[in-house]
C-alpha cells in the first residue's frame, strides 16, 4: 500500500466478523495501514487530521446542503461518527459528506481491504425516501483535472429509500470522446453488484483490491465487494480489459468518502412522511485501511 497524506484469498474470509463496538478487527496476515475509531467527546468533530468536510458538492441533483455543522456531522461519544440529515422550518435539507485527507494505492503483490462498520437510523422504510447514504473511494486524479468517470470510482456501500439492498459499483472510463457513457463500465451505470440486508443494524462493509498471484498480469487482479467478510461481488482486470483503465480502480491513489445525500437522481426526491434527525442517520464504528 503506497499511503499519502494529501479478492484475498478464500482462506481469508473465514476470519471476518461482525464489527464489535470501537476497535478495528484483527485479522491474520493483515496490519492496519491507516484507520479512525472515532474516539472523543460527543458533539465534537471528527479528526481535522483525517478528513476534510466536502461543501457545495452536487453532481447528482441533489437537494441537501453539506455543512460543518456538529448538527449534520459529530462524534457520538461513544466511538462513532454520525451523518445526521436535517430539514429547517423552509423545508431545505442538509447533511454532511466527509473526504479522508490521506489518499491509498493498492501496492503491488498484495491485499488492500477498505472497511467499514456501518448502521442506519431505525426509522420505518416509509419514512426514508429521497436518502442516500455512501461509503465509497474516488479516484485522486479528480483533483489533478481528470473529469468523472475516468479518475475511476470504488462505491463500497450505497443504499437508498430505505431499502434492504446494499450496492457495490464500479466506475469507469467513459466514452471514446470522454463523455461519462458507455465504455468498459456501461456508464453511467457502472458495473453494479447487489446484497440484501437483513436489518438496518452494525454491519461490516469491505472492499478488497487484490493483487497477489497475478505474476504481473493486471487481468488477473481482482476487486471484490463483502458485506459481513461475505463476498457479493467481484469484478477482474479481464472484465474490463483495458489496462489503462483498470489501473484507475486497482493501481492509483483513492480517497475513501463518507457522505448521506438527501434526494438526486437515483433515490428521488423524499417525500413528506421522510423524516430528518437521528432516526435516519448513518451511523460509522470506525474506517479502516488495512493490507496483506
């Protein structure tokens, strides 16, 4: 793992756990390259060190405003981070969208596994139109002027309305003009992968970048997506087939994003019963980065 500030192996898998509250698992073979538990006082904010609040980002339509405020973002107390929606008396959402400072390549002849714990608000699925929650990493190109989708996009975890499904995707490439359709990721689709949740509790969310036992072959690299140390997804270096590309998602620096959009293109608008407040917050235990 190359770190900066600005599939493993079957075997693996048998280790994974449900997060327990706080720590960041151990598991055999793997050390922790970078990670935050969310220690402090509750109200505070997270780390300045770690992240970086994303504000007036909007590429989806979408109606909720980012802010600093602890009213949309704080420590819990109890070693969480809570993205909290809010709508004020004009009806106007906010929410909160953080960025980690540090950006992550996948080393060469290893295992990068990004990982998340992750719950949501308890509130009824009626109540959740229009929401949005995401974990995800985008490719650093995009702040060196490389457009979307070719800075390349890892989403780890997407859920929407409330819905008991979890999506993994990939985006890509894009057309031959550089516009965002079409190419190896069928944008702006993408190359999705889906997972049913049993519940909107603590649950662990994994992306693994593997690149062991490709003998120097990118087509043989492999991206896998896991919920609960389960593999749900899995896309090769041979399924995009174009090394150029596949190296954006497994070869080049990503920053990892934690955010809760109100409304956008895919969700829709939420509707009046779609409440705000703790009920239909996203929850985080701790972030981490590790490798193999």
């Amino acid at each position: 793992m190359h770190f900066s500030a600005a599939t493993a192996t079957a075997s693996l898998f048998t280790f994974f756990s449900l997060a327990s509250a706080g720590a960041v698992p151990a598991y055999p073979g793997y050390k922790v390259i970078w990670s935050d538990e969310f220690t402090g006082e509750a109200g505070a904010p997270p780390s300045y060190s770690k992240w970086n609040y994303a504000l007036n980002t909007d590429t989806n339509n979408e109606l909720q405003a980012y802010t600093t405020s602890n009213q949309n973002v704080q420590l819990s107390g109890g070693s969480t981070v809570q993205f909290v929606p809010r709508k004020d008396a004009t009806g106007k959402w906010s929410s909160g969208r953080l960025e980690s400072q540090a950006t992550f390549t996948p080393s060469a002849n290893r295992t990068t596994l990004v990982e998340a714990s992750i719950r949501f608000g308890d509130l009824a699925t009626s109540q959740k139109k229009g929401l949005w929650p995401a974990f995800w990493m985008l490719g650093d190109a995009i702040h060196h002027g490389t457009s979307w989708p070719a800075c390349g996009e890892l989403d780890i975890m997407e859920t929407i309305n409330g819905l008991l499904t979890g999506y993994g995707t990939a985006h890509c490439g894009g057309g031959a003009n550089g516009e965002a359709v079409g190419g190896p990721c069928n944008e702006p689709m993408g190359v999705p992968h889906t997972v049913l949740l049993p519940d909107y509790g603590w649950h662990t969310w994994s992306l693994s970048i593997d690149r062991t036992n490709a003998g120097g072959d990118w087509r043989a690299e492999k991206i896998s997506w896991l919920l609960d140390g389960k593999v749900y997804g899995t896309l090769m270096g041979s399924d995009i087939n174009d090394e150029g590309v596949w190296a954006t998602l497994a070869r080049s620096p990503l920053f990892i994003i934690l955010n809760l959009a109100v409304g956008g293109d895919w969700p829709g608008q939420p509707d009046a019963n779609t409440a705000d407040g703790y009920g239909n917050m996203m929850e985080v235990e701790y972030v981490a980065v590790l490798e193999a």
